[in-house]
C-alpha cells in the first residue's frame, strides 16, 4: 500500500491538476478500487498533517490543492496568473455565454471590456477572429486549464449551480421589497440595465489547480 501512496502522489503532484481516478489507476497498473484506498489514505495523512497542500476529490476526479491560508504567497509567485477583479468579471461575461459576439459583451460590460478583452487576449484566456463586423470571441485551453474546467458545457453548468443557488436569496429580496412601504420601493425595485453575470469558477484552491 505504501508504494501505491507513493506513485499516487507523485501523479497528483506532477499532473498539476484534477485527474480521473481510473486514470490513477492505469498510470499506477492498480485496480480501481486499490488507487481509491490508496488516494483515501493519502488524503487523511495530509489532512492530519500540518502541511500547506491537501488533496482534493470531486467525484471522478482528484487532485493537490494548497490551502487557503497560503494562497497570498502563491499569487506572489504567480502574479501572471492572477486577473483583477474587473477582468474577472468581463471574463465571467464571456464564459457565460462563449462563444459571443465582442458587441454583445460590450453591451454588457460597456467600452472599458475592449480593454479588458485585449489583456485577456493577452494573457491566452480567449481568442477572438472576425465576424462581420465585429469579433467572434472563444474560450481557449488555457482557460478551461486555469479554471479546472473540461468545456463550455460544463462551464454553463457551473454557472447554472450558481443560478440555482442564488435564487433564494433573490427571493428572500423581494419578498422584503414587497413588504416595505410604498414610499421606500420606488428606488430597491429599480433593475440595472446589464444582465447579471455569474461569477466564475473559485480559485480560492490555488494551483494545484
């Protein structure tokens, strides 16, 4: 068991990502149930541990992830990677409804997104080509590789999950709106003229990822 611990960490720490277990298990020439003792195992010793990486398990997939409170001292290695809040948010836009037309995001996001868009374009996270009159805008590898994700239809699912959670407390909102004076709505019932854009996949586990 300890030789399979051993090659099943290296696998996780050199993937750089989150892997399949019966990927695991091949790379390893173990029996599916065998690597998933053997990642079990290795998650509770590194849980148990005072150590700054943890391993991770989403379903299928597995991976090393570093903690939260060390996460500051990898962006500081890492600065390139890291995308300010408003590209953030443009880029979420984006993701949201890939592939999109450059005009339908500036529509949302107003002129400042042609900056945004270029960083990103930039930095590998999109592509754009010509498309009439404006741009035809893309997700790339690398982005679904930063944000751990396999395509844009589970991009759109994520998005969906997050829909689906913030629902309540949009409803909780309005019942406390309709509820309130009539004096006191006029401002609180007002709708902003963009859609609302969902955020994008956390990165609070950062690479590891």
């Amino acid at each position: 068991m300890q030789l399979l611990k051993n090659k099943v960490e290296a696998i996780l720490f050199s993937t750089g990502k989150k892997i399949a277990l019966d990927h695991i298990a091949k790379l390893c020439k173990a029996s599916r149930e065998e690597a998933l003792e053997a990642l079990a195992a290795l998650k509770k010793e590194y849980a148990e541990k005072d150590s700054s990486l943890a391993v991770m398990d989403e379903g299928e997939f597995w991976k090393f992830m570093v903690r939260e409170h060390f996460s500051p001292i990898v962006r500081k290695i890492v600065p390139h990677t890291e995308l300010t809040k408003t590209m953030i948010e443009t880029l979420a836009a984006i993701a949201w409804k890939a592939p999109v037309l450059q005009s339908d995001i500036i529509k949302i996001r107003t002129n400042k997104a042609y900056d945004h868009m270029g960083e990103l374009e930039k930095a590998g996270f999109i592509s754009r080509e010509k498309h009439g009159r404006t741009q035809l805008i893309k997700l790339t590898q690398r982005f679904y590789d930063y944000f751990d994700v396999h395509n844009e239809q589970e991009v759109k699912d994520k998005f969906r999950k997050f829909n689906e959670k913030i629902k309540p407390s949009q409803q909780q909102t309005q019942e406390t709106v309709q509820d309130s004076a009539p004096g006191e709505t006029e401002n609180k019932n007002e709708q902003p003229n963009n859609p609302q854009v969902p955020a994008l996949p956390k990165q609070d586990e950062v690479q590891g990822n």
